[in-house]
C-alpha cells in the first residue's frame, strides 16, 4: 500500500520514532577493572576502620546506629561480604565467647587496598547521581596493593 486508504481517501498515520541518544539516557559505562563503592558501603568500611579488634556485625551495627546511621543487619552482612570479595576487607574468627552456648564471632579488619580506598574517598569527590557511589579506575579484584 501506497499509505492511502481506499475506501476514505486519507492518508494511514505512520509511526515515527524520534531518535534517541542513549549515551546521555544511560550512566556512565564503568571498565571491568574499576572498583565501585557506594555510600552506604564507605560507612561500613569506615566503621571496621574505627573498631579495629571489635568489628563484627552486631559491633558495626551499634556503631552506625550511634553515628545516627539506620541501617539493619542484613545490609551490614551484604555490604561486608561485598567488601571481603573486592578485598578490602578480610576476616577471622574469635576465641568463644565465656558464656553458655557462647559462639565465636567473624572479626572483620581492613586490609591495605581497603585503608587506600579509605584514604582516597575522603578526597575524591562522589560521582554523580541519585546516590553517592564512587569509583577507582583498575582495583576491582583481590589482589592487595
């Protein structure tokens, strides 16, 4: 068909889309090899920092919630195994507590790469967006520098 409909005599409505710049629509594209951390996960970072010995779940979480910071246990638990996976964060167990049924507890301490990231964020300013996030071109891994 021509684009004329017979039987009225008009013209058929076609579709145009209009074009579309997806580079601007989207975020930024990140390399493989940079390393993302977001807000919520620098303050976690930072309270492993400031607890040394006493950085396990329960101690971080007092110490956000002290700090005015709401965030609950499964976040806390998320965003530690995050941190161990990119290697800014290692892990040990503790001696059982000296109480009945007393457990041992996953004692988190900061690593190198993760004091430089520390470091670098207080003088880095946060990528843009709706929520800080902040990136470090080519230390994604777990290898320690």
């Amino acid at each position: 068909m021509s684009g004329v409909d017979v039987s009225s005599g008009r013209k058929e409505h076609q579709c145009r889309r209009p074009k579309v710049d997806w580079s601007k629509l989207m975020r930024p594209r990140k390399d493989r090899n940079d390393l993302v951390v977001g807000g919520k996960q620098l303050a976690i970072l930072q309270a492993v920092f400031s607890l040394k010995n006493d950085a396990y779940g329960g101690g971080i979480f007092v110490y956000l919630a002290e700090q005015g910071d709401k965030t609950v246990l499964p976040q806390i638990y998320s965003a530690l195994a995050k941190l161990e996976s990119d290697g800014l964060v290692e892990h040990e167990f503790s001696q059982p507590r000296n109480v009945r049924g007393g457990r041992r507890r996953k004692i988190y301490r900061i690593t190198g790469k993760g004091h430089r990231i520390l470091r670098d964020s207080l003088t880095k300013a946060p990528r843009s967006g709706s929520r800080p996030t902040w990136v470090f071109p080519g230390l994604r891994g777990k290898q320690q520098t």
